[in-house]
C-alpha cells in the first residue's frame, strides 16, 4: 500500500481539529459551522452532492463529541447541543465502533464476477471446479448464480484467462473475527458481542462511514475546568509521533495543561519483568507455550473467539496497567489519561480503574494543533520516571518477545515466534497452536502488521516511527530482572 | 541534472494534518520522479498561523519554490511531474 490513510482518515483528523478549536473558542456556540466549512459550497463533492457529504459529516462530528450516530433520536438535534451534552458528561463515553447507516455505501456483497475477459472456452474448468453448480454458460460467456454463488473462489482459481475477479467488501475483509455484516439493507453493522475493537474496519472503509466514540473533548474539558492534577501517559509508540524530542513533547503537554507526563514504557519495563518471571515458570511446569498479553485487541480476541488458546495467554498485565497503577498510587485523585495508536485501549480501560480517559495520538495532535502549539518549539522537560530499553521497545513486532527473552536468560530455553498481525490466516494458525502444539514457546500476537506503530491511531508513518522508536530504545539503559522501576 | 528540491513542513499542525502521509514520498515514490527529487523537512513555516488566511490551509510543500496548500500526495506528486516536464 502506498499511503496508509486514505482521505476519509484525514477528513477525520480535520473534523477533530474542528471540534477542539470550537470547544476552546466557544464552547460549540458555532460548531454547526464544522460541516459547512468542511464541505463549502463551491468546493469538491465526495458523494452525491455536497449536501450529503455534510450530514455525514456531522455524523462524524457527533462521533468525534463522543456520541455515537445510532443513538440519534431527533435529526434537529444541533451539534452545539451535542457538544453541550459532552461537556456534561463526567466519565469516559462507552467505547464503540459503529457504522454510519447513510455513510455506507453498502457495497455489494462480497462476490466473484465473470467478466467480459472470458473467452467462453471449451473446458470451462469453472463450471466443472463450481461445487454448487452456480455456474452456466449464457450467451456463450460463463455466469455466475449469486443465489447459488457461496464465494468459494474456486472459478477464480481455475480460469486460464483470470477473467473472474472478486468485489470485496473492505470492512468485512478488514475484520479478522466477522464482526461486520450487512443486513437486509446490504448496510454494515457491527456486532458488539464479537467486535474486538481493532479499529481495522474504521481504517480502511473508503467513505468513512465507521467511526468511534472519541473522548477528547472529555479529556479537555478535565483539563481546561477542572482543577484537577491531569496526568498524560504516553505510550511507547510516541516516538516519531510529534516531530521535535520527547522532552519537547512533554513540554507541549504541560503548556496544554497536563499536570504530569509519564512514560508508558516504565510500565513495560514492569510487564517485561513479569512475563519473564511468568514465562520461566510456566515453562518450568512443562507448559507447550505461552503467548503475550499486551495487546487488548489480541487478547479480547483470545476470549471471544479462540477460546482454546485462553490457559496459554500469559496473565501478566499491561504496559497501561502497571503505569495507571504507579500514577494512582501517587496521585489517587488524579485523572490519568492514556495516549497511545489504540483503539481497543479503550476497551481496555473499561475495566481498569485506574485509567479514566484513553486518547489516540491523532486525538492529542488535534488538541495541540486547535491550541496553536508547535511541539519543536516548546520547552525541553523530561519525564519523571525513566524507562529502559525492553520497555521503550514495546511497540515494534518483535519489540515485546525480544524484551520478555533478554530477561529469561538462559534458565529455560526460548524459542519466539512473532504473530504479525491477527489476520484471518493468522487466527488460525493460533488455533492451531491451541489445539496441536507448534514449533515455538513464546509467541508475540500483535493485533496490528508491524505493530503499534502501525495502529489505527497514528499520526506518523510506521517505517518512520519504527525508526524512531528504535533510536529511543537504544539510547536506554538496560534492564534486568532486578531493575527497580518507577 | 539538478534535482526538484521537495520541502515537506513537519511542524505539529501541517505534520497532524498530512504531511506525515507524504512522507511516504522517501520510501515509495513513483518510479518515474523518484531519483529526480531531494526531500527536505521543514520546521513550521509559520503560514499555519498567518490569520490573514481564513482557515488553516495546511499542510504546506514546497515544490521548488511553488507552494502546495492543503497538500496531499497526490497533489506533491502531480506538481513534481508538472516541473519536470518543462
Ligand atoms: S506547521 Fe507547517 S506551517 Fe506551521
């Protein structure tokens, strides 16, 4: 792929932009103008007309206030009234991605199609490969039955002229446990039941018609109204996020108004030392494998839909965990807030008490930009933990199994297996290592290909953070087993 | 023969906005422009905050010495093309 967002991924930075500079001017006074200025009336149409592309867009502009468009009652409802009832809200909206029914293009059902390439040969090797007898041969070119079509492919595989060609459904071949189908409509919905949260579906819908309850205005509102201590914590795959040093970007932080900022690799370093101690048992016990844990698409996947992987993911906690916890400890009244590429992190926060607000990288430069702040500019301050080179190395595939293996040592014998991404292939083959064994004791399951670094929040390329996070991590220090932290 | 110059404003509001994406100019430009260009990243050219302009038109490239606003790839890319061309 060339450029990993697509327009409807930057419309969606635009609008949170929007929304934070209407918060910081006004108070949404004006936010109905969002859709207006996004959209004007001599500029480029996306759908059908401009006026189309303006209610979706603020669909999209409810979503970014945090409400969700499927709990729309009255269309009149004004997004200043949306922004006030936000501004009202005192916890974190429930996480939830969901589909925009007027965005979704409802693209046809996923199918096969002859097209006119085929030569209407003699062998016809699709009709005899076809196990439903969908196809026939119509005024001398094969066709398909979609009533009888069961999208096997085998056509596709067979003809010597490549004359059949698939029409995906983007979100659907996005979501690697089905979450998303249509309904009778032919509109995508999707299941909360079985949604994990990934974030891939919103990512590669080309309308934009997914999106996701955002909580920045939450988060700005506890900074900007309250006076209570604000604490940013930064996920590992910060680095290369905000051009300018780390130090710079704490400074932003707390020009913005976060009281504190502190380093989600501090708590990795902690999951590094546990699943370390936890793996060596384990293995001690004569256990086949372990997997990691940190990654909550990953692991809500583990619990819904491949149960019997369950008794071999590792049940040390996360980065976010250990570092919410430091942060309570020593500031039980605090508002922590997570930064990081997540989606499913907001999933996770749900139940961990300790973090009230999760937001994404993208989120937090929509804040910094609305505020005029220019990261490079700011003053250098540090954190006020630091963390070490395992933990700073979190968010690159291969980052958290090579951290969890340099403190093992050579008490058990580690053989890791990076699990790049949870494609369909990819669940399978955990499946497999469920219910038949593998090669490997250690397997690292990232939800996202690359890694973190390549979640579904980012604002910077992934080659180039990957890089960033590197350098990072090799100017740490090393830690050991017996590394004190925080 | 001397190389497009491509100046890609990395500062926090064109970076957020885009300009991030156009990078991908370093790893996979087209083949035709990509041993023709030289990129460069800019520090914020203060024309995010020019309030003159109605809005924030950013991201900002330089092509040579021809603006983009509200750059994209695409956008860099065809006006690589256009230059050279000439
Ligand atoms: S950030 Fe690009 S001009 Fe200011």
């Amino acid at each position: 792929m060339l450029i990993p967002k697509n327009n409807a991924n930057l419309m969606r930075t635009k609008i949170l932009i929007k929304l934070a500079q209407s918060y910081l001017e006004d108070k949404f006074a004006e936010a109905d103008r969002i859709p207006l200025e996004l959209r004007p009336k001599d500029g480029e149409v996306s759908r059908c007309c401009v006026y189309k592309d303006r209610a979706v867009l603020k669909y999209r502009c409810m979503a970014g206030l945090g409400h969700c468009p499927e709990e729309e009652t009255d269309e009149l409802t004004t997004l200043k009234e949306y922004g006030e009832q936000a501004l009202e809200r005192t916890h974190a909206p429930k996480n939830k991605l969901s589909v925009i029914d007027i965005a979704c293009s409802a693209c046809v059902k996923s199918q096969y199609v002859i097209t006119n390439v085929c030569r209407g040969c003699f062998a016809q090797p699709c009709r005899l490969n076809c196990p439903k007898e969908a196809i026939s041969i119509v005024n001398g070119r094969a066709h398909i039955d979609p009533d009888k079509c069961v999208n096997c492919g085998k056509c596709f595989e067979v003809c010597p002229y490549h004359s059949v060609v698939k029409i995906p459904v983007p979100c659907e071949e996005a979501c690697p446990v089905g979450a998303i189908t249509k309904d009778e409509k032919g509109k995508e919905h999707i299941d909360v039941e079985k949604c994990i949260s990934c974030g891939r579906c919103l990512a590669s819908c080309p309308f934009g018609a997914i999106v996701e309850r955002s909580q920045m205005i939450d988060v700005m509102r506890e900074v900007k109204e309250t006076d209570k201590k604000v604490i940013a914590m930064l996920a590992p795959a910060i680095s290369g996020q905000f051009p300018g040093s780390l130090q710079n970007l704490v400074g932003a932080l707390k020009k913005f108004g976060f009281s504190d900022v502190i380093e989600v690799a501090v708590g990795a370093d902690i999951t590094t030392q546990k699943e370390a101690a936890e793996f060596i048992e384990r293995m001690e016990e004569g256990k086949p494998f372990m997997t990691t844990s940190c990654c909550p698409a990953y692991f809500r996947a583990a619990q819904v839909h491949i149960p019997e992987l369950k008794p071999y993911v590792s049940s040390t906690k996360t980065p976010m965990y250990y570092t919410a916890e430091l942060v309570k400890q020593e500031h039980p009244d605090c508002i922590s807030v997570f930064v990081g590429p997540c989606l499913a992190k907001r999933a996770e926060a749900e139940w961990d008490k300790n973090v009230d607000y999760v937001l994404t990288f993208e989120e937090l430069g929509a804040m910094l930009v609305a505020s005029g702040i220019n990261v490079d500019e700011c003053e250098e301050e540090s954190f006020s933990k630091v963390s070490h080179v395992q933990g700073r190395q979190f968010p690159v595939t291969g980052g958290v199994a090579g951290a969890v293996a340099s403190l093992v040592g050579d008490k058990v014998e580690i053989r890791t297996e990076k699990i790049d991404g949870l494609t369909k292939e990819n669940i399978k083959l955990l499946k497999r290592y469920a219910t038949k064994g593998g090669e490997n004791n250690m397997l690292e399951v990232m939800c996202c290909e690359g890694g973190c670094v390549s979640g579904p929040g980012c604002i910077a390329l992934s080659k180039k953070a990957a890089r960033a996070v590197d350098a990072y991590a090799q100017s740490g220090e090393q830690l050991t087993p017996e590394s004190k932290i925080g | 023969m001397k190389k497009i110059k491509v100046r890609i404003c990395v500062g926090t509001s064109c970076f957020v906005m885009g300009s991030a994406q156009i990078q991908s100019l370093e790893f996979n430009a087209p083949s035709d422009i990509a041993d023709e260009i030289e990129i460069v990243e800019e520090r914020c050219m203060n024309l995010c905050k020019d309030i003159t302009r109605k809005r924030n038109r950013g991201p900002f490239v330089y092509v040579d010495d021809e603006l983009i606003e509200e750059a994209t790839y695409e956008k860099v890319v065809a006006k690589i093309r256009e230059k050279l061309q000439k």
